[in-house]
C-alpha cells in the first residue's frame, strides 16, 4: 500500500485475478524452478547479439484511478525487440514440454502478462498498436518456440480494464481494512488495568526497537507477561505503520494459542486485527493420506476456480482466523484447507506459526519474503529452543539404505543405477573408513564429490519422475529425490559452521551435514524482517544467545526482574549427585528429599527427570513406598489429546497430594500454565544437562577457543531447561509456591552466577528434617 493507493505487480496481478483449475502437487520436473532465470538469461544474451536495438527487463508502471483510488501496477518486460519501425514486446517463458505440443493458446496467464506491457507501452508512447511475442525456451535444447500477435490499443484496454475491474474490490478492502484498523489502533491502551512490574519498560523498549528498525534480545521472566508486552508495542507501530505485519514465531502449540488469547484481549478494546495461526499440512488436511491433485482428493479439484470467493468471504466476516474457522469455511466452498489458510496469511496483520516459516530453507514462506517490499516485524517467543531448531533446520542426512532401496526398485533403470551405484561406493568407503578406526562415528572432509554423484542422479530422476508417474513404486522413488535434493540445498550453506559426521548403526550408514553454529543462517533469516524481537524467559548468559541467534554488538539487550514477589517462591538445593555413575547410589535417598517435600503440603507437583529411564526407574521405587500420594507419568509420545488430559488432573480438586513424573525439557517442562493450586511445586533432578553424545562434543570442542566449548554444548542449554521448568511454578502475583533443585552442582559458584536474582535467598537442604523444616515454615 502507498499513500492511499495500492501497489501491485503485474505477475501478482494476472495470477490473483486470473487463476483457474486444480491443486496439482504431483511432480512436475525440477528444471523450471532451477535453470528457468539461466534459460531467460540465456536467450536474452542471445537477443543482445542478434538485434542491433535490445532491451532487456524493461520496467513499466501505470497508475490506474479507480473509485478515488489509485492502483499501481508494475512489472518488468522480459525484452523489447526494435527492428526499423517495428516494436516486439517479449515475454520468455522457459519449459520442459516438448515445443511440439505447445500451442498459442498454451497458457493464458502467458499472454496477460505481455499483454499489459503492451498497454503500458502503448500509453507511454501515445501508439495504437503492438506487437506482442511469447517465446517458449526448452530448458535442456535451448531450441525456442514463438508466437507472435499484434494488438490494437482498444483490446489491451479493454483486457487491461477488465482485470484491473475485478481487482477493484480487493484494492478497496485492502484500504478501507488498513484505514480502519489503523484508526481502530489509535485509542489502544494496555488491556490490563495497570502493568506488572518491568512490563512496561519491557513494551516500551520493544516499541522503540521496532521504530528504530533494530534487535532486541530480551530475558524477561515468567509471569511478567512477555505476549501482550510484545503484541502491544508491535500493533501499535502497525498502527503507525511502522511495520506491515508481524509474524509472532515460536516452537510450541500451546504457546501460539497464548498469542491468540493475546489477541483477542487486544480485540476486546475494539481494536481490528486479522490474524491467523498456520497449521502444519499434516494436521489441517481432511484427506490425510491422499496426494494434493483432483484425481485423489475433492478439495484440490477446482481450487483457484473457488478459493477467490471463499477468500473475499472470510476476509470480510472475521478477523481471527482459527484452525476451525478455516476448516468451516473450507468444507462451505470445498477447498483444501492448508492452501486455503496459506491464501488467507496474505491478507492477516499478524501471522502465528512455527520457526519453520520464516528460518527453514525447505519451507519458509517465500510468498512474503523472496519478492515482498514489505516491512515486517518479527516476535520469536522462547528463543532458547531457536539455537537446537536451528541445527536441524540446516542440516541434512543421507541414508545408505535408502540408497540400497532404490536400486532395487529401480533395477533395470541404467541412467539412475549408475548413478545409484557411485552413491553406494561412495559410502561404503565411508563405513570402511570408520570401520578400519573401530569407531561408530567420525568427522570426514565435506563431501564434495559426493555431490556431483547426487546432482547426477536428481538430474536424471527429473526426467523419470515427468514421465514414469505409473511406476509401482513411484512414491518412494519421489521421497528419494526430495530427500537428496534437501542433502544438496543444505550442501549450498555448507562452510566452516559446518562438520560432516558419518554414523555407524549396524549395517546402517548415516551421512550427515551437521550445522554447528546456525548463528550465519539464522542471521540471514533475521534479516527477512526490518525488527525482531527475540525474548524467553531464560536466555541466559546473553552472550550465548546473542552470538548464536544472530545478533551483534549493536543488539540491544535488556534483562527483566521477576515481577512477584520474591517470599512468594521458595528454592531449596539438595546437593545429591544425580551424575549417571552415581545414580544407583543416590536414587533412594532423592526418592525419599522428594516424598518429604510433596508431604510438606498437600497440592499438585511436578519432578523433573533427566531421561525417561531415570523417571521410569524413580516411579517403580515410589510405587513400592505406598504413600497417599497419586502418581502420573508423562508418556513417550504423547498425542495433544494426551497432554491435555495429563494437564487436566491437575486442574480438578483432588483430596490427596499429586505427582506429577515429567521429563527435563520435555512437553511439560515449559509452555504450560498452570496457576493457583494447579501447582504449587516442582522438583527439579540433576542440571538439565543434554545427554553426552558424539555431536554435543563436537560442539564443546567447536566452541573451545572460546574457553566456554562445555558450557556451549552442556552447562547452558542444562540450565536453560531448569530455568524452564522452575518458571511453571509461579504464574500470577497471587501464585505461591516451592522448587526443590537437587544435584551438588547447584551449589557450584557456575550455576549460582547462572541462576536468576528471585533464586538467590536459597536454602541448602541436605536431609529430610531440613525440608520439612524449610517447608514448615514457607507454607505457615
């Protein structure tokens, strides 16, 4: 939007308006994506040589006045061709179809595009005719096909016109939506009576980094409201138009489902907001199993015959765009739910989603961010889980067994078994090499010509998977390709931030790219917005954080007290060690500090374990003590119905004291909100340290140089998941409750330097008289 007018381009013109037919995700060859800017390059060189007057990506704008409003429109020509008087305005389009087959009538969308700059040249050169050529390039001969037709000045107008006509209605929503929402902004105040403590400060600081177009890193603790103190502050720079949308981000459902009771207090001051929670294809799909295509499932058939008609109707009937909202109004017009809600994003103030749509390189929204002018803001809640998201996010694995699946799948396919075969002894050589050492993983040297291998079989697999889309086996064949393509997008990131591990399991061999420090890539997907907010209410030390999450020097910084009172919490250290070696020696005696402080009061609590086999192993113990106590237990993958049933026990009045048996870092470790006598304490076994493992010391010996190499790997992601997991305790200024932290490293001057200033008056219990005395006297 600009100055009560509306800029668009004329791709996203012709596309928006003039879409028609099915959802198709069946594969259609990945040379157009890949070699389609080389083919335009490529011919538009050749132009240059054969024309002596050639211009190439030529700009055009028009201003259309419509209604007391003006749409812009904008785009750039593929080529202009001058031969004496005569004027060619080319449009290129690349193709893997054979050019026999291709017909003038090919794809009209084609010929709108060019169609539009012969009316905008026509105009700026007061002309009545022009000639219009559409050139298809086949992407492996180079051989090109053209069409060639010339228009008169009053036919373009008239198509021109009517395109612009239907566009006519979105342009006058679009600004009649941001005149009202901005108005509607104006008089929001803080929908709370009055600011917890340092949540104004919080707001305010965010305001300002937005304003100045800056990155703030902020630890602000649980209970100080960290949502609304950064929603606030983001929609009413929006209001100001600072920002043009915000994208809230973060790793947990239930986290996105506080944003959107955020919201709807916002809305709740008459405030108009559009904002939608992106849901994972898999979860919103109403055909789970099918492929995307009209021949298997019925909401892809006629999808953009549909979707404008539904879009105009849910856009001028809500502002929040649930999941159930969609899958309404999706069933109403029978359309698929997952595109429909991606069509939706494009007209939301504010996008609710996963880490994955804005950092992952496979998935990120290129809707918004490979073209887009825009000015985004970007809030990225529990920024702690960014740094491990991260890793992932950029790196790559490689399978030998799928490898050895697809050769026999394939057998009889010689271009791909070649290729198949050099993959195969490429990594056999890999396990002999790791064989030869005895070892089950080893650093290897980048695998350079290991690549050449891949883009040798991807380049070949293209052309079988276009024309053998019978083939019994041709999913696996298409999982394959998209498996080695990841391997190969990743390869493109590969630098010293990288290592490359090779992992024996078995017979199995498993190659991976492995980002070490995402600090690089998650800094290029920083810069996709002009501000970002990047708050957790443990991002601590700063500097861990700041260097690994992409900031810098000139990051601001800001480190909030807790706003209750500090009597409120009581935090007990029990020096026991919980370090594996020690944890049959120890186990009794924690059972026993465990018991004694859930007796101390009856309430609901929660015990966090390092691992699933020390929680298993704890509860058979408790079992056999047979005290009033109820005892539940957190379960290895859990379905969302699972947790909230496991979160519902605590949430009913029970007439006994119950314990809830929970994983460090786990699902119920953070996130979760639990206030009042829902939970009044939490135990807390062992430092939260990741489990020893060949990649965690990779990073220690990375990060060495630094003289914190253990702490990168071990002793910060640990503490940061018991900060976590203290934080569930206390939720509301009314909210009492106690934590009991039991290992002998707390009392180490590392983790007393580490924990927060509301942890500081603690008490060291070393037996069960000093918890009861402890507890006695905090819950009198």
């Amino acid at each position: 939007m600009d100055n009560g007018g509306i800029r668009i381009s004329v791709r996203n013109l012709i596309e928006f308006i003039l879409r028609r037919g099915n959802i198709d995700s069946s594969y259609m060859g990945n040379k157009r994506a890949q070699e389609g800017t080389r083919a335009h390059q490529y011919l538009q060189k050749e132009n240059s040589k054969i024309y002596e007057e050639y211009k190439k990506e030529v700009y055009f704008k028009h201003i259309f006045e419509r209604e007391s409003m003006s749409i812009s429109v904008e785009g750039r020509a593929d080529g202009i061709i001058k031969i004496d008087d005569r004027i060619i305005i080319e449009e290129i389009k690349s193709t893997t179809k054979e050019l026999v087959l291709i017909e003038e009538d090919n794809n009209m969308l084609h010929w709108a595009q060019v169609k539009f700059y012969g009316y905008m040249y026509l105009i700026e050169n007061d002309g009545n005719s022009i000639e219009l050529q559409l050139t298809y390039i086949h992407l492996d001969s180079n051989e090109t096909k053209k069409f060639n037709k010339v228009f008169e000045l009053q036919e373009l107008e008239e198509f021109v016109n009517f395109v612009v006509d239907e566009y006519i209605k979105w342009a006058l929503f679009t600004l009649d939506w941001v005149k009202e929402r901005n108005n509607s902004i104006k008089s929001l105040e803080f929908p709370f009576e009055r600011y917890r403590k340092g949540q104004r400060e919080f707001a305010v600081v965010v305001y300002n980094t937005i304003k100045s177009k800056g990155m703030l890193f902020a630890q602000a603790p649980t209970g100080i409201g960290k949502t609304i103190s950064t929603l606030f502050p983001a929609i009413k720079s929006l209001g100001e138009e600072l920002s043009d949308r915000i994208f809230y981000l973060t790793a947990k459902t239930i986290t996105r489902t506080v944003a959107e009771e955020s919201l709807r207090l916002i809305r709740d001051k008459k405030v108009r907001i559009k904002s939608i929670t992106l849901t994972a294809k898999d979860k919103i799909c109403f055909n789970s199993g099918s492929s995307c295509n009209a021949e298997e499932c019925a909401y892809a058939q006629g999808f953009y015959d549909k979707v404008n008609e539904a879009l105009f109707d849910i856009i001028n009937n809500e502002d929040e765009f649930t999941r159930e909202k969609i899958e309404t109004y999706s069933k109403r017009y029978g359309i698929c739910p997952f595109e429909f809600s991606l069509e939706i994003s494009n007209w939301s103030d504010v996008i609710i989603g996963d880490y994955n749509y804005v950092f992952d390189p496979r998935v990120y929204l290129k809707r918004f961010f490979d073209e887009s002018s825009e000015k985004y803001t970007f809030l990225i809640d529990e920024a702690h889980n960014l740094v491990s998201r991260g890793r992932e996010m950029f790196s790559a694995i490689l399978e030998k067994r799928a490898i050895l699946n697809a050769k026999k799948i394939l057998k009889g396919e010689k271009k791909l078994i070649k290729y198949l075969n050099k993959i195969n002894t490429y990594l056999i050589s890999l396990k002999k090499d790791a064989q030869d050492k005895d070892v089950k993983e080893i650093i290897v040297d980048e695998p350079t010509v290991l690549y050449e291998y891949i883009r040798g079989y991807l380049k070949e697999c293209d052309e079988f998977l276009v024309t053998h889309k019978d083939f019994p086996e041709y999913e696996q064949i298409l999982d394959l390709y998209f498996q080695l393509n990841t391997f190969i997008n990743i390869s493109g990131f590969y630098d010293e931030n990288y290592l490359t591990i090779v992992k024996l399991d078995g017979e199995e061999l498993i190659l991976k790219l492995f980002c070490i420090n995402p600090s690089k890539n998650l800094r290029e997907g920083m810069n996709r917005s002009n501000s970002k907010i990047v708050f957790s209410a443990t991002l601590s030390p700063g500097n861990y954080f700041i260097e690994l999450l992409g900031g810098s020097e000139e990051s601001y910084k800001m480190s909030l007290p807790s706003p209750f009172p500090e009597k409120n919490l009581l935090t007990l250290i029990a020096p026991i060690s919980t370090r594996y070696k020690h944890r049959e020696a120890t186990i009794n005696k924690i059972i026993s500090m465990i018991l004694e402080f859930v007796k101390a009061k009856r309430g609901n609590y929660m015990c966090f374990f390092p691992s699933y086999k020390y929680m298993k192993q704890a509860q058979e113990i408790l079992d056999s003590r047979n005290e009033d106590i109820i005892f539940i237990m957190q379960k290895d993958n859990m379905s969302e119905e699972d947790k909230e049933e496991f979160l519902k026990e605590f949430k009913e009045p029970k007439d006994k004291s119950q314990l809830g048996l929970c994983v460090l870092g786990g699902v119920f470790s953070e996130g979760i909100d639990l206030t009042g006598d829902s939970l009044i304490g939490a135990i807390i076994v062992g430092v939260g340290l990741p489990q020893i493992s060949f990649e965690q010391d990779l990073i220690k010996d990375f990060f060495k140089e630094k003289g914190e190499g253990y702490d990168y790997a071990y002793t910060y992601p640990g503490i940061n998941k018991v900060m976590q997991a203290v934080g569930r305790v206390i939720r509301r200024e009314e909210d009492k409750g106690a934590t009991l932290l039991i290992d002998d490293r707390f009392i180490s001057n590392k983790y007393l330097r580490l924990m927060p200033e509301n942890w500081r008056d603690l008490k060291i219990v070393r037996d069960k008289e000093d918890i009861i005395k402890e507890m006695d006297d905090f819950w009198s």
